[in-house]
C-alpha cells in the first residue's frame, strides 16, 4: 500500500483538474483558480511522499505528468479561453475575431504537453528546472480571475486581448526554452545549501502578506528572475 501513497495525491490532482474545468463552463472562475492551487499542493505532495516513503516508480512518473497535462495544462488554457471572450465582448471586433482568437488559449495547453514530455525524457531536470515548470504557469493564470475580483479595477489592463495573447506566447516560449530554474526540492535544510529558495519563500510570504491574490503573478516572475541570477 504505501507505493500507492504517493499516487493517491497525484489522481485527487487530477480530480481538482477536471471539477476546476467544469467550473470555468459554469462561468465560476474563481473556483477553477482555487483547484488550481489545491492540485499545486497535491503536485508537491505527490513527490514529497514518494521522496520520504522511497516509493519512486515509473508508473508514478508517468501518471504525474497525465495529471499535470490535464490541471496545468488544459484548465489554465479554458481558464485563458474564458478571458479572451470577455476581452472582446465589450470592444467593436469583428464576430470573426470573437470568435476565432480565444481558441488562441489553448496554445498553452499545447505547449505545456511539450513541457511535460520533455521533462519525462530529460535527464538533466532532477535536482533543477529547464523552462517553467507547468504548475508555474498555472498558478499565474489562476491567480488573473482572482485578481479581478479583488481588485476589478485593474481589468482594463488584465482583460485587454493583446496582454493576454502576449502572455501566451511568451509563456508557451518560456515552458520550452532552455532556461534553467532552481527547483523547491530541499536535499537539507542548511541556509547555505538553500540561500536562495529561502530568500524566494521569504519574499513570496511578504508579497502574499500584502498583496493577497495579485502577489502570485509577481512570486512567478521573481522565481523566474532569481532562477535566471542564481544559474
């Protein structure tokens, strides 16, 4: 039983995947984004109770990233879908447009399948990231619904079509490309060995304090600009 531990976290992933998508059809976004932060804890403690249990298997692998394809990849894409609707519903587009450049959302989905089956076949992504992680992006895109209930102010900025496609083609770029990135994976817990992950988790923890939902895009940025300083 205990090999199966770890595999239990991974499906109750995959599950939160499939209920956020399903609240995004049911137009509740803010739902979806709280799945997606309840998979990202489960995500985490897939691997951290295969690391402590020493229950490592290839099936495990294997099902992780089917479940991420399914949680980071395509609820962020729905997620995405969804903005880009409403970003041209309020402006004089063309029912082509209207139609046609939400489906552009899904190119996330497609290149985080690419990022997760290069990771399977990557050898060199154990104790490090190359590209951001899908969970990553995830939490990014999680974060824009719960953004704009906090703070609905700020949708001219967040619901405008051209940041939104901007942001998926930059990070569909960024998923696949060969920056490295420092994992959350503690071998110990001396502050020598770990200067930087605890410097990201101070600051995410004071960003989080005072900003609430709209810290998150900003902790993805800083752990993509400390990644990029620390390598």
């Amino acid at each position: 039983m205990k090999r199966h531990i770890p595999n239990i976290f991974t499906c109750g992933n995959l599950f939160c995947g499939c209920v956020g998508i399903v609240s995004v059809f049911q137009n509740d976004l803010n739902f979806a984004a709280y799945m997606i932060g309840l998979a990202a804890v489960l995500d985490f403690g897939d691997g951290f109770a295969a690391r402590i249990l020493k229950s490592h298997s290839a099936i495990g692998k294997e099902l992780d990233s089917l479940a991420d394809c399914v949680t980071f990849g395509v609820l962020p894409g729905v997620i995405l879908y969804k903005l880009l609707q409403r970003s041209l519903m309020h402006d004089d587009y063309s029912l082509v447009l209207f139609v046609i450049l939400p489906y552009m959302a899904y190119l996330i989905t497609i290149f985080s399948a690419l990022r997760l089956a290069k990771f399977n076949v990557d050898t060199r992504q154990t104790d490090s990231f190359i590209g951001v992680p899908t969970p990553a992006n995830a939490l990014f895109v999680g974060a824009l619904p719960l953004i704009l209930w906090q703070h609905p102010q700020w949708s001219t900025y967040i619901l405008n079509p051209i940041v939104l496609c901007g942001y998926i083609l930059i990070m569909s770029f960024l998923m696949t490309s060969e920056i490295p990135l420092f994992a959350l994976k503690f071998k110990d817990f001396s502050i020598a060995n770990n200067k930087v992950r605890y410097l990201f988790l101070l600051l995410s923890l004071g960003l989080i304090i005072f900003l609430q939902f709209a810290a998150l895009p900003l902790i993805i940025v800083l752990y993509i600009l400390l990644s990029v300083i620390k390598f």
